[in-house]
C-alpha cells in the first residue's frame, strides 16, 4: 500500500469510530444521563464511577479520534473497553439485535480499534507526530 493509501485509510477509519465513541458517549450523557449510565453498570456488577469514566472516555476519546490526537493511546484503550463489552454481551449470544445486545458489534470495534492503533493518526491528522508512537 502506498503511503498516501495508508493516510487516507486512517483518516477514514478514525472519522468512522471517532464518530461512533462520540455518539455513543453522547447518548450516555443526553439520553440514558450519567447516573442512569452509572445504575446501569452497577446492574452489571461493576462500580458506578466505572459509567462516569466510559462517558468521559467514549466522548474524549472520540474528539481526540476525530482530531487525530494521541490515535494510538486512545485506539488501544478503546481495544480493551471493547472487548470487555464483547465479554459482557456475549452471555446474550452473536447478533447485537438480540435482548440485552450481542457481541459481534463490540467485537467488530475492537477489531477496527486495533486496527487503527496499528496505522497511528495518517497525515492528515491534527498532530502527524503520533505515528512515530
């Protein structure tokens, strides 16, 4: 692959889950509210504050993916909040559509998060100095 083919695909990649964390971290806070985010994870057997840090990490996170700042740091901790996910779904089976959520989806992301770790931020990124991480 060319590097300008690499370049792109990155920016590509990063607009694309930089995107779906910033939805995603959105709708935790506009629509399901911190301390519902926060309730829901205590369902689960995890801390409470463990919501707040998702929301942080799924808003910022995705800002700094869409910037093209720190892609490497943040694409791997994305790799591990997805595949957490992919172990907390995976009791309701494949298809996220199912009643709780599957895991194909988180799995998928965890995949294109390792995958953009791999390639760093591109060129054609707010900081272009990240791929030397």
């Amino acid at each position: 692959m060319k590097p300008y083919q690499t370049d792109i695909a990155s920016l590509l990649l990063r607009i694309a889950l930089g995107a779906m964390f910033l939805a995603h971290g959105l709708t935790k806070l506009l629509v399901f509210t911190p301390n519902g985010t926060a309730q829901y994870f205590e369902s689960l057997g995890l801390p409470g504050f463990v919501g707040y840090l998702t929301i942080v990490f799924e808003i910022g996170g995705g800002v700094l993916l869409l910037l093209g700042v720190i892609t490497r740091i943040i694409s791997s901790l994305a790799v591990i909040q997805m595949i957490v996910i992919s172990f907390i779904h995976s009791v309701n089976g494949w298809s996220f559509s199912n009643a709780g959520g599957g895991w194909e989806y988180p799995a998928f992301m965890a995949l294109s998060a390792f995958s953009l770790a791999l390639l760093g931020s591109g060129r054609f990124s707010l900081l272009f100095k990240d791929t030397k991480y």
